[in-house]
C-alpha cells in the first residue's frame, strides 16, 4: 500500500513541477512574428515581418468556407474604423484557402468592403509558422513584432477581448 501511495504521489509531484516549468517556459518564451513571402489580392509580394505599421497589428487567419471566420472579421469591420482612430491598430486578414477557393477572396473581401490588408497563403506557409490549426486564429503583435495576444475561434464578445489587449499595448494617439 505505501508503495503505491509513494507512486502516486510521486506522479501527482512530477506532473506539478512539469505544469509550473511548462507556465514559466510560457511566460518567458516570447516569440515573433516570423519571416514569410505572401502575396495580397493584388499579386505584390509582402513580407510578413516587415508589414511597416507603427501601431499594434491584429493577424487574423481566415477562409471563404469558414463561417466563423467570416462573422469574427465582418464584426472587426463594423469597429474597425474607431479602433483605428483610438490606438493606431491595423488588421491583415490571412487566407488560407487553397487553389480551388483562392478565388472567391477578393469577390467577397470586395463585396464586404473590409479595410485590411489581405494577404493569400494558398500553400499554408505562413499558417504553419504561426502555429494556427484551425480557424479562425486570431494574433496581436506589437510594434516590435511580438506576438504578444493569440485567440482560436470566435464567439460573440471574442472581438471587445481583442480590442482590450489592443488597447493595452497601444501607445496613445494624439490628439489633433
């Protein structure tokens, strides 16, 4: 009996410690926004270090066929333009759709009217640096290309989150 309890203590210890390494691993591991060659609707290259915004910049990985997606940045674009006036936030839309959808893109971003940048990653490159499984997948990099906020999925009220954490790490505008 009391090596059993021993056992079990010792696995309840170990899982303990390897919670509190993997918190600490968390905390202290601050990752970047990493280097990918994508193209907009346009066809112009664009390096995803380098986007060239001085405010905090909302990545949202997206597709036609997500309905999630879709409603997460048709609720963004409805906030958009007060969420730019009060922190200097830019939004790039990342789709992901592939060969077969790419083209639906630029039909309903048009047909939406959203002010973002779009950005195409057909092959999953860019998604695959970023870790994103599933979307919608939604980051906050700051102005020094932290990823700083990450958010999966998308309900209701995930946007005024969002617009916390923007608010958080926006430097104040002034005032005109």
């Amino acid at each position: 009996m009391k090596k059993i309890l021993l056992f079990v203590c010792g696995i309840a210890l170990a899982g303990t410690m390897q919670a509190q390494e993997t918190e600490e691993a968390h905390v202290l591991d601050v990752k970047k926004l990493p280097s990918v060659a994508l193209k907009d609707m346009d066809g112009k290259s664009v390096n995803t270090a380098s986007l060239g915004f001085e405010g905090p910049v909302v990545i949202s990985f997206w597709a036609t066929w997500c309905s999630p997606c879709k409603r997460e940045l048709n609720t963004i674009h409805d906030l958009y333009e007060e969420w730019q006036t009060e922190t200097g936030v830019n939004l790039v839309a990342v789709s992901i759709d592939d060969t077969k959808t790419a083209a639906q893109v630029p039909t309903y971003v048009n047909g939406k009217m959203w002010d973002y940048l779009v950005l195409m990653d057909p092959n999953g490159d860019f998604k695959r640096a970023m870790g994103v499984n599933n979307v919608p997948h939604t980051f906050l990099i700051d102005t020094e290309g932290n990823i700083v906020y990450s958010h999966n999925n998308y309900a209701p009220g995930d946007e005024e989150k969002l617009y916390e954490e923007i608010k958080k790490i926006a430097k104040p505008k002034a005032k005109e």
